[in-house]
DNA sequence: CTCCCGATAT
DNA sequence: ATATCAGGAG
C-alpha cells in the first residue's frame, strides 16, 4: 500500500479537525487554576499523572502557597508531602520551588512569553512550555505532544514516531497553525474519552472513517 | 538510555 | 500483576 501523499494528510487532517471540534467545542485546559503561575504549577504537576488528580491537589496547595515567593521558600520536605498523590513527588517538588525561584531571581516575578526562555526553568520542559504559552496567552510557538496527543497521531496516521518532538515536527507540516493549541484540547479529549490507550472504541468514533487504525 | 513514583483501571 | 496517566533531568 503506498504511502499517504503530504496533501492528503493536510485534507485528511482539516476534516478530522472539523470534527473534532464539532464533538469537542470550547476545548480547553482541565487543569484548575486562577493565575499564569498556579497553571504553570498544575501543568509541571501533571506529569505521568491524571489532570483529574492534580485537581484534587492543588486547591489545598494554592490555599496554603498563596504567591510566587511562597513557593521559593517551601520547605523541600513538605513540599513533597503536599503533593505527595500525584507521583514523583521530589523531583516534582524540586522543580516547582527551584521554577519559582528562577522566576523572582531572573524575570522579574512574571511567567516568561516563549519557549526558550521557559523551557530554561527547571522541571519546565517543552510540553510544559507549549501547555503555559497556549492555555495563558495563545500563543503557539510549537504544539503540545503528550502521552494522548502522540499516541492519537500516531494511531490518525499523522505520524510514525515515537519521540514528541518528531511527532510535533511531523505535526506542524500537516495542521495549520491557528489549529495548533485546538488540536492538542481536543486530542487529549478524545484519547481520553473515545481513544484511550487500551481498548479504543472505534465502533463509536466519529472519526473512524478517517482514521487507519480503525477496526 | 535510566530514574523519578503514586493512584487507578484492567 | 501490569499498563497507564497533559514529562523532565541526568
């Protein structure tokens, strides 16, 4: 079977998200937050870990950590132990008051605006990155690859990779860039209703038609 | 590449 | 028992 020519993924890839949208409007973060920086927190906080978990964390530790400097002077310990449920609670911990910190120390007391300047704080990663600068302020610099999206285009046949950031280059050659925080929304939506990892329910996917992975 | 790591579904 | 969950650092 030959291999799917670039201009259709591009028409395949509109009309899935049209759909998309239609069944998922008004996509947007699930991580509960009031400021840049609580979101910024949710997010390093959400690694290898339910949003559905991170929210039963953080209204408790955003009551009790009420600012930026708050967060720098935790105690690593208790820190840890406040988080505890989500999992990797020390290097999580480390990363949240070492971020802050960093914050203070480097920028004034404000969440930066692009990529490179927030993937240089610690425990900031990509991911992290896209999800602050698209949830925050819409702005895509590059698209969100998580554990959902990348299986979710892998199995849409937008993609053969593995590693996040081919599956982002991959990505943005395909969907117009207006799409880029939308799609991310939506795919994680989908992957977790529809498209789980285990057992996907493509009987009752309104994309099963567009999609090669459907049986 | 390995390590960090608890909660939940299967 | 095992796989999986809005990953990042060394």
């Amino acid at each position: 079977m030959a291999r799917e020519k670039l201009d259709d993924k591009i028409k395949r890839g509109k009309a899935i998200i049209r759909l998309l949208r239609k069944h998922y409007p008004g996509a947007r973060t699930s991580l509960s937050h009031e400021t840049v920086h609580q979101l910024m927190v949710a997010t390093i906080l959400s690694a290898q870990c339910t949003d559905e978990r991170v929210n039963m964390v953080t209204p408790p530790l955003f009551a009790k950590y009420r600012s930026i400097e708050s967060f720098a002077d935790a105690d690593l310990d208790e820190l840890a132990r406040d988080i505890f449920t989500t999992g990797f609670h020390n290097s999580k911990a480390k990363s949240i008051r070492n971020s802050a910190r960093a914050l203070l120390e480097q920028h004034g007391g404000e969440v930066p605006r692009t990529l490179d300047e927030l993937t240089k704080l610690p425990g900031v990663g990509r991911k992290t990155a896209s999800v602050i600068l698209g949830n925050a302020w819409g702005i895509a610099e590059g698209i969100v690859v998580d554990t959902h999206v990348g299986r979710l285009s892998r199995r849409l046949g937008f993609t053969t990779e593995k590693n996040p950031i081919k599956v982002e280059q991959d990505l943005m050659k395909i969907i117009p860039r207006k799409d880029w925080i939308d799609l991310s929304h939506m795919l994680i939506l989908h992957g977790r209703s529809l498209c789980p990892a285990r057992r996907p329910d493509c009987a009752s996917c309104f994309l099963s038609k567009l999609c090669p992975s459907s049986r």
